[in-house]
C-alpha cells in the first residue's frame, strides 16, 4: 500500500509515531511510504528511512520541482507546502495508481486495508466530512466557498487519492487560480481548496472510523446513544486524528486519547 | 530472554494479548517462552505458538510430572496449577539459569531488558510488594505468616527468579509441607507461600515499574505528589498488572488503562 505525508521538520516526531502506529498494526502488509519533505536533512531523512526499515517499509523521497510553483501565489502564515498533497497528481511517479495521504497528526489503531481498497468510483478523492462541532459552522462554510452542492466540508487529513483521475482532473494552475481569487476567503487554504474545487468528486467515509476527531469524544458518544464508547473506537477506529492547536506530543496535552498516543511515542522510540 | 507463564483455557486470551504486548514493546529481543499449561488442547498450543511465531520468538511446553504432586495437599478452590511458579526450577531444562514468571493478566508496556538483567545476589527471587491499599493488610498478612523480618508482601505476578539459587534451596516437599501446616490461614496460597517461606529471599524492585497494580492510579499520584501521572506511567511502567476481579478483557471493565488494554486486544488479533 502507498502512503503519503507531507511534512517540514518540525512534524518529525509525529510522523514518526504515526508511522510506526501504521507498521504495528498493520502486520503482515507491505507499505511503500512517499515522503514530501520541506527543509528535511540528510540526517531527516535517515531517520525515517530506519524507523520504516523495522518494518520493511520502503521509504521514498518526493522530488519537488521548484518550476511547479511558477505560477502559485503566496498566502501569508502558509508556506508552498501547503500545496503538496494537492499536487500529489504532479508529484508522484506515473506507476502510483493510489495513494493515502495522511497528516502527521493521526495515529493508527486499526487495519487500513479496507480503507485502501475502498470503491471510489470516479471519485477523485475518498475522506471524511467532520461533523459535530464543524456542522455548525457548516452555513459558513458553504457561503464562503459556495459549496452549497456537497453534502458537507471534508477534512483534508486523511486522503485515499485515485490518482489516475486526478492527474486527468487536477490541474495545479487551476489551484493556484482559485487561491487567487478566493485569498480573502480561505481561512483552511488546502482544505478549503479541497472543498471548493472538487467537493462533488470526493466520495464521503465514515468519520468515526477513519478520521475520528480526538477532541470530539463526547459528542460522537452522545450521538451515538452511548454506544461510541472508548471499546468502540478501539475496535473500530483505524485512524485517530488529533485536531486543533493542543497536540498529545505536547507535555500540557490532557485528551482521552492522551495515554495511549504517549505510550506509541516510548514504543516508536523504541524502533530506532 | 526467558519467560515463564502458568495458564490453564480460561486464560489464553489474555495471555496471547500480555505476549503480544511483550513482543511489540521489546523489538530486538529474542524470547524464549515457556507455558506450564493445564486442560490445554493441541489447537490451544498451536494457537499460541503461531502467535509467538509472529515475532520470531520460541514456544516451549512445561512437561509436569504426575508424580511431582504425589506429597501435595489439595485445597479447595485451588488446582495444582497453583504450585507451578513455586516449582519452576524442577518443572524448566537444567540449562536456564534465569526466568521471568508474569501473570497472564499483565500487559507489558515497556522495555524487559533492565528488569531482566537485574544484578539478583544471593536471593531466590525479585518481586514487587504491593504497597498503599495492600499496606493496609499488611499487619494482618505479618500475623498471618509470620513474616516480621520482611519489609512487606509481595506479589507473586512477577517473579525474576534465580534458577540456579532454587534449585538448590526450594524443595517441593517443604512447600506441600508448608501449605499443610497452613492451610488454614492461607488466603492467596502461591503468594502466602512465597511470602511465608521465602520472603527474605526476595529482591525488592519499584512496584510501579515492574508490577503496576492498575487499580491503584490515584494512590501512586498522590503519594507521588501528582508526579505519576499518565504520561510519568506511559514513560516508566514496564509492566501494568491487572489486579483484582474486575479484568479488563471483561466487558464492563472500566479502569483508567481500559483503552490501552482493549487497543493492544484488537491488535493482538491481528497478528494470527
């Protein structure tokens, strides 16, 4: 299976431990990990290359031609790598039929076979919409980017990407274009181009099951009636997703999910 | 390494979950598991062994010998299978000079290694005594088997024991003898028994490393002065022990290290 991340330096701690939470629960499978890396060192990328080697996962660097970029605009606050996982079409080799891209912030608990092997159709994308606390700000949301068509807003975390149809379908000057002309508008430049462009061309998975929202617990229990308790998300949840600003690798983080996102930080250590 | 489990049916699926958690926790390592096993059918070995297979580690039968048992008291309640541990070093091969007994309601959270290679001296054993509610008995467990000259109880879930040391001073007889003379005082028989008889030959190590009682959580905050919190056990805890009735692969269980329990369930069948 193909996996996707995009990261700067900053995000190698989480990478790691979402890389090995993908290894060790996944026995058995063989992943060829895709890595686009900004401001990575030899040393960077080494480091990963070791930690995938544990688990005879291939490790693959992601060449960025810098010429992509001609025609891209800068937002404030953003740096270009926020259009790596848009570029995904451009960026990988030609053989890649599927990939999954995952942010760095997400912890694995489950098996992603099924997941990867999802029907997409003609989909350009499969992800999941964040519900709950994102639906109320859903009427926003669709005014800003008048998505008034889609169902819902699409968290960009996690992406199984049909790459065929993308490459035919995605076209990075038309990304570029749109961020252009929406600049004042985008508060989630990648998600939000997401949305806005091909909203209609993602097909919509099941949330609790592969983008569960770690600050959401409550919620996802109540809605469910109870029944989403925490031996639920163990055994249906294949990816967490720490959303927001507070992250579980900080020393003040007090989630649910905290003891057991801690515990894969000492294992990945462990893996070196 | 080697290491050491008693378990008859009731509890192979704990115990498949406290050997996978070993195996993951411990990447590198080389296990040499022994299982003095009761009522076990061949598919009940093979299960175990495939598990074990898993992470390159060895699976090895305890023979028992009938006649081993020949001057043994039965007490109510209890089987045979609550002599095994104290009969380790006539039960394993001449040739191991050390062992690591663990209860099967136990997850390992951590790396063996330092535990395993603890400098042991003359004593037959090292173990953990249980302090804080178990201190509570302490007065009745010293009147109970007069073990005043012992720094306290310990429990008989871990136990490094020094192979060469018992076999030349543990002798079956004196524990049958033992158990006869104190049969009616005996509550938790294998542990009185160890308390009893060899109680000042026995290490001591930190109980919240090595033999976490999981109900205790707010007991070690608060003698720690809220240092042990999560993150300190997700940290240091090499062995979290599931004491008492309530067990954590039981459905309504409810402790605060539930999550982690259940994650390592369903990723323990995933390696089959």
């Amino acid at each position: 299976m193909n996996i996707l991340l995009t990261l700067d330096r900053n995000y190698i701690l989480p990478a790691r431990v979402l890389l090995a939470s993908l290894c060790i629960n996944n026995p058995g499978e063989q992943f060829d990990v895709y890595i686009a890396a900004d401001g990575f060192t030899d040393g960077d990328h080494e480091n990963l290359r070791r930690l995938l080697a544990h688990f005879h996962a291939r490790y693959h660097t992601v060449t960025i031609d810098e010429s992509w970029f001609s025609g891209a605009p800068t937002l404030r606050y953003y740096s270009r790598a926020m259009y790596y996982r848009l570029l995904a079409g451009r960026m990988l080799p030609e053989h890649l039929h599927r990939i999954l891209y995952l942010d760095p912030d997400m912890l694995v608990t489950g098996k992603i076979r099924p997941l990867y092997e999802t029907d997409m159709g003609e989909n350009l994308y499969a992800a999941c919409i964040h519900r709950g606390i994102v639906d109320l700000s859903t009427p926003v949301n669709r005014i800003r980017l008048s998505t008034y068509e889609t169902e819902g807003y699409f968290n960009s975390g996690m992406l199984l990407m049909n790459l065929a149809r993308i490459r035919s379908l995605v076209f990075p000057q038309v990304i570029f274009d749109y961020v252009k002309e929406n600049r004042a508008l985008l508060v989630l430049p990648d998600q939000d181009v997401l949305n806005g462009l091909y909203g209609r061309h993602i097909l919509a998975l099941d949330e609790q099951r592969f983008n569960y929202d770690a600050r959401k617990y409550r919620e996802y229990l109540l809605s469910s009636s109870g029944e989403h308790d925490r031996n639920w998300v163990m055994e249906n949840t294949v990816i967490l997703h720490f959303c927001g600003r507070k992250k579980p690798w900080h020393s003040g983080y007090r989630g649910r999910f905290s003891m057991l996102y801690r515990h894969y930080m000492q294992l990945t250590d462990r893996y070196d």
